[in-house]
C-alpha cells in the first residue's frame, strides 16, 4: 500500500508526519516503541484500512517525524490530541500496542475519554517498574527500580547490550517464573537473528545506531518507566479490549487481567501462542475481529 505522508505542525512549531488511509468509522492506531507508520503498514494498518479510515503518525523522533522538543508518551499523548482536533475527528476507535497503549493511558490522564468510542490496548502494562508489592510490570514482574537504573546508565554508555536483553526478552517466550538474570551472552545474537529472521550483519544495524536515534529511544524508555497509570486505568469508562500475549515474554495475562479488572467495561482478549513482537503479526485482523463484535 502507497502512502500518502500529510504533514501537521503542532502548538510547539513541530511538524509531524501522518497518513490517513481507508473509509469510514474513524480510528486511530498509536505505534509501539521504536516503531512507525512505515512499520505499522503490514502488522495492522493496511488491513483496518479495508473497513476503516485509519489515522496514524509518527511519533517525534520515529518514522518521519524530526525529534523536536520533548520526546515522551506525555508529549505524544498531546501530539495526539491536538491532531484529532485538527482533523475534526470525535468518538473514534482508539488502538494502541505496547508503547502505544502508555500514549493513550497518558491521553485518558490528561483529556479523558470522551472522544473515543472504544479503546483497544495491546500488550501493555501501566506500570513498567515492579516495586512496592507491585508485580505486574516489564518482564513478567522483574523489572525492578534497581535494574531501571541500571538500565538507564547502560543505554548510555551501550545501547547494545540493553538492545539484545530487550530484543530477546520481547522475541522468546516466557513465564514470570523464570528468573531474569539480565546477563547478555554471545548465544544472543544468532538467536535473535534466526527469531527475526535476518543476519547477524543485520541485526546489529538496530542496535548500532547514531547518538541521536539512540537519546531518542532512551528518553521515550525513560518516559515509560517514570509513569505510573494505574490510577488512570478506572478513567477509561468507554469500552476497551485489553489484548495480551499468552503465553507471553514481556507480561502475561495477570497483566492482562488487572488492568481488565480496574475498568468499568472491559473485555481481555489472548493472543494464543504469541510473544510481545509475535503478537502485532495479526494485529490488523485481530482488531477487525473485535470491533465487528460491536
């Protein structure tokens, strides 16, 4: 599918870039961490736009979008807002998976949820840091404050060795019975190269990147761990279908089922068989499937 890249410039003076594919009900779809328009074509895009008219942009510093002023899910949250109001758009689907479900969790804090009719959320935890009793976390509930901090000092210094415990933690599956050693091996490489299917030549291009495409992803992972939407889950008083991967890699379905649960109507849906990456492959028909239900 060609893509027609349109242009919107938010209050701050930055241009973003998005599409607006398909006819019909309006919805939205808000791309993971690391992703794009580009990316989201194939995993969900292309095949909503068969029944829908699908918005998606580029989150700054992703896709085509310049990294320009704050970079977080706070700040896509209201790139986000400020885009559905350019558009006139109201009482739209609203998708999002893995980050893209921390953008909405931060719209619902910061505007509610009036302008969505229902909110699909893929994979995705309100909190990433277990601690205080909290389990339900990165991981499978491994993430602790300390590794966080850890983490944050390794991406500087190698984004490498966090890039390759990341990658095979979302690519493997998992039980959150299985300790989380956080040690990286010289086995990881041509494991995560055969899970994706490409060469290790390949494979090390997504972890050796530029300075900047590296503070990109580091100050969006920091603006994941800092927050904490919990109390944000009980403000999502439209419909919502919460997806999750089972077995899983990075949560499972207590996850799922919390995050279910501390909503006034929600609905949890399995991803049968899939990991955190395998889980966006049907994502498109996944999301049709559920809002034909409507």
């Amino acid at each position: 599918m060609d893509v027609n890249y349109k242009t919107f410039t938010a209050s701050d003076g930055a241009e973003l870039q998005y599409c607006d594919l398909g006819k019909g009900k309006p919805m939205v779809f808000v791309h993971p961490f690391g992703g794009s328009i580009e990316k989201s074509l194939p995993l969900i895009l292309e095949e909503t736009a068969k029944k829908f008219r699908v918005i998606c942009f580029d989150q700054r510093g992703f896709g085509k979008s310049p990294a320009y002023g704050t970079m977080s899910v706070n700040q896509s949250a209201r790139d986000l807002k400020e885009l559905l109001n350019f558009l006139g758009l109201h009482k739209l689907y609203a998708v999002g998976y893995s980050m893209g479900s921390a953008v909405l969790y931060s719209y619902v804090e910061q505007f509610g949820c009036d302008s969505f009719e229902k909110i699909i959320l893929g994979d995705m935890t309100p909190k990433l840091v277990n601690e205080d009793g909290w389990n339900k976390g990165l991981y499978q509930g491994w993430y602790t404050r300390e590794r966080y901090e850890i983490d944050k000092a390794t991406m500087k210094k190698d984004f490498r060795t966090w890039g390759l415990y990341f990658y095979e933690q979302a690519l493997n599956l998992h039980n959150h019975e299985q300790v989380r050693d956080f040690k990286v091996t010289p086995e990881l490489m041509p494991m995560i190269s055969k899970l994706m299917g490409i060469t290790e030549e390949m494979t090390e291009t997504i972890f050796n990147i530029g300075e900047e495409a590296k503070n990109i992803q580091i100050a969006y992972w920091n603006s994941m761990c800092d927050n904490d939407f919990r109390e944000v889950l009980k403000k999502v008083t439209c419909p919502a279908a919460i997806l999750y991967s089972e077995p899983g890699s990075l949560y499972d379905a207590r996850t799922a089922s919390y995050v279910a649960s501390q909503m006034p109507q929600a609905t949890v849906y399995p991803m049968m068989g899939c990991t955190h990456v395998t889980g966006q492959i049907n994502l498109g028909k996944r999301v049709v499937e559920i809002l034909a239900q409507e």
